[in-house]
C-alpha cells in the first residue's frame, strides 16, 4: 500500500546514557548506527568530563544531540533527561540503550518495531544475552516460579509476556511514556529500573520481552551474593557507595504500591545474609538503618547541582 503524501513512518528516538566511558559508547553507537532499520535521531547523555562522545555521535551520521551534564546525574538522573528531550524532539517511540551494553544485530531495533505492531505492545524489550556468551542470559527472567538463565530453555516463545528489562534496549512507546512517566532521578543506580518495571506492572500497559530480538550487555550477576548455596540471593554490591545506595534505594521500593509484600522476605534474607552467614552485625545494622531510611523516603542529599548546562545538536 503507498503512503500518503502527508503521512509519515513513526520516529524513532535512541536515548543513551554514559559516564567516562568513551571507548564503550562509541562502539554502542557503531551498532545502532549499523541498524538496518536506524534511528530517526540519537540523543547521548554524558554524565562524565572523558572526551570523544561529540566525535563518536558525529560518526553515526544520524542527527543527534549531546547533552552533557556537570553534575553525574545516575543512569536514572540521565534517562529521564534523555528521555524528556527524545519526548520534546516529538518522538513515537524511544529507544533506551546504556553505554556497556549494544544491539545484538542489525535486526534488533527492526523486530522490536515488528514485534510491538504484532502484539499490540506499548512497552518491548530485546532478550538481554550475555556479550560472551550469547546463549545465556545476561539477567534471568522469572516465569513463574522458574528462573530462566538460558536462551533454549525460552524454546520457541516469540514473546514473553509481563516481563523486561528496560534500561538495555527496551523500545517504549510515546503513549507508555506519558503514562508511566520518566526515571525517578532520586535513585540514581539502582532499583531505578526496578520502579519503573513497578509503575509499568501498575498500568496496565502491554508490554513483554521479544526473544528474537538481542541485546548483548556483560553479565549482571557480580553484585549478587548466594544464600542457601545459591537458592536464594542478597543484592550487596562491592562498592560502598553503590551498596549504600542500593540498601536505601530497596527500602524505598518495598514501601511502594505493588512491592510492599518484598519487605519482609527481604527483612529475613538480608538478616540471614549479615547475621547468619557473614557474621557481620555492623553490616546488618547499616543495611537495616539505610533501609528503613528508604521506606522513610529520606533520600541523602545529593552533589550541589551547576546552572550551567551544556547542548550541542547536529
């Protein structure tokens, strides 16, 4: 069918987030400018001072714009900056990408557009798939009471429903966006994605995981500390401000709607974790304060943020 004159294809927007990574975004920007169905435009937000992104974007040959910030805004901070500016720019749909991780192929932006139109998707992301391993999974997904940690165990399933990871790849629709809103910036790292997931669940938006469509990322399991050997699992990251932002960040999802029945399965394994396994009474008590300070919604108080802002368009 030929289009009509005043019509036109939906616009897609590329939104991704980096911080002194330059080596990374470029070769993330390589793979979406080889698309073989491309962007529309690419926003980049820089939340760091190492240089070559403007020369990187340049390079796609695709109309971008640089945002760089004088203050590391977080993954969280940076998308909801990415986002709103992909939303100013009028876009359909916005693609969210982070600076370590990069499409799987030429194809994937292309089945995550044909997948969508299928399904009456407002929300789809690509199958997160470990950069070294392509047949396991860089995150499992749970489906049931089943974790999936390889691609063959999916078997034939195109799309799995109510299920995605949206900040490497996912492809949101104009309408999912004004409806869930942005990142909330307060979180910075961590559970960022998670609260999103819980806005989009409460919706009631279609959205689900197209195992078609790739996204390769480094494995995300490093942060994760076994319980039980290895049934059950604690998020304690190694870096202590990540981790203390982590323990905060999780106190203030467990008292959200929708994620209030984890406090308590969290209560008991961060207990067994510190006190039982670790030994570790200060570590306990400093996840427990941090925690409730979450639940609290006492967010510390951040870097003082510069009125300067810096935009650069091509």
């Amino acid at each position: 069918m030929s289009r009509r004159p005043h019509e036109r294809s939906p616009s897609v927007v590329c939104v991704i987030v980096t911080c002194d990574r330059a080596e990374l975004l470029r070769r993330c920007l390589e793979s979406v400018a080889a698309q073989h169905h491309r962007p529309d435009h690419i926003v980049v937000v820089d939340n760091g001072k190492e240089p070559g992104a403007a020369e990187s974007l340049a390079a796609t040959g695709i109309p971008h714009t640089l945002l760089t910030s004088e203050t590391n805004l977080g993954g969280a901070g940076g998308y909801a900056y990415g986002v709103l500016t992909a939303r100013a720019l009028g876009a359909d749909w916005v693609w969210l990408a982070d600076d370590d991780g990069l499409p799987g192929s030429p194809w994937t932006l292309g089945r995550l557009l044909a997948c969508a139109a299928d399904h009456e998707l407002d929300v789809v992301s690509p199958l997160v798939v470990d950069q070294d391993d392509p047949d396991r999974l860089a995150f499992p997904l749970r489906r049931g009471l089943k974790w999936v940690r390889r691609r063959a165990e999916l078997g034939t399933e195109v799309l799995v429903p109510n299920v995605a990871n949206l900040f490497n790849g996912a492809l949101f629709s104009a309408r999912a966006l004004d409806v869930v809103g942005i990142p909330d910036p307060r979180l910075f790292v961590r559970g960022d994605e998670v609260e999103m997931h819980r806005r989009l669940r409460r919706s009631e938006l279609r959205f689900g995981t197209c195992s078609p469509a790739t996204y390769l990322h480094p494995q995300g399991h490093h942060d994760w500390k076994p319980l039980w050997g290895g049934r059950l699992t604690v998020l304690v990251p190694d870096d202590s401000l990540r981790r203390d932002r982590t323990f905060r960040n999780l106190g203030y999802l467990t008292s959200q709607p929708g994620l209030r029945w984890r406090r308590w399965p969290d209560e008991i394994r961060y207990a067994w974790y510190f006190l039982g396994q670790e030994r570790d009474l200060a570590g306990w008590t400093r996840w427990h304060r941090l925690s409730r300070a979450g639940r609290h919604e006492i967010f510390e108080a951040g870097p003082e943020r510069s009125t300067s802002r810096h935009v650069a368009v091509a």
